[in-house]
C-alpha cells in the first residue's frame, strides 16, 4: 500500500473550463480593457482640445491597421462586457441559476456580443 502513486488533481492542460468560468473571467478583463480604451479615449479629447498636428498624428495611429484592431476589439469587450452586465442584472432578479439556463445565457452573450460588433462595424 505504501508504493501506491497516490491520484492527482486534473491539470490545466487537460481540465475543461467551464464556459461560465470563462465568461467570468471575460468579464474582468474586458472592464480593464474598457478601462484603458477610457484613456486612450481622453487622450483623442486632449488632442482634440490642444493641437491640430496631435490630433491628426493620433488619428494616423486609430487609422492604421493596428489602431483598427484595437478599436474593433475595444468595441467587441464594450459589448461583451454589456451583454454580460445585462445577464447578470437578470441574475439579481433570482432567476436564471439553473444548469441549461446558465449555459443558454452564457451563449446568448457570446452570440450577442459577436452580432453586436459585427452591426457596428458594419453601421459605422
């Protein structure tokens, strides 16, 4: 009995996240990333207010293909981030705590959030 490897836990690399887990997770980080898509925001207003050659350099930097990018990710964590805030003021209402409930509402987010970007990139 004493030579017996004892079992171990699941490791990451092997243990399936959760899609709650994920989203949870998601949640967290995109309200960081909004936070720092809110400086970047201030910083175009400050351009804005002092200088015409600021403003045009920030504006070559949002124009080009990275700017782009992170625009369009900061516009998909604004939705994500909402999409869940709205399933969670559901939440509060004590409702939704069931397994299939939480797992459809999960994909109802990820599925809004994806749409939503689309629609704006799309309107913009």
């Amino acid at each position: 009995m004493a030579n017996r490897p004892r079992p171990l836990s699941p490791h990451l690399t092997i243990y399936r996240w959760p899609l709650t887990m994920i989203l949870s997770i998601m949640h967290r980080v995109t309200g960081a990333a909004l936070s720092l898509g809110m400086i970047v925001f201030i910083l175009w207003l400050l351009t804005i207010a002092f200088s015409q050659n600021g403003y045009n350099f920030f504006l070559s930097i949002m124009e080009s293909r990275l700017g782009q990018l992170a625009l369009f990710l900061w516009s998909f964590a604004f939705f994500l981030h909402f999409c869940n805030g709205i399933r969670h003021l559901y939440w509060d209402t004590g409702r939704g705590f069931d397994k299939d409930k939480v797992e459809l509402s999960a994909r109802l987010v990820i599925f809004g959030s994806v749409i939503l970007t689309i629609f704006f990139w799309l309107v913009k």
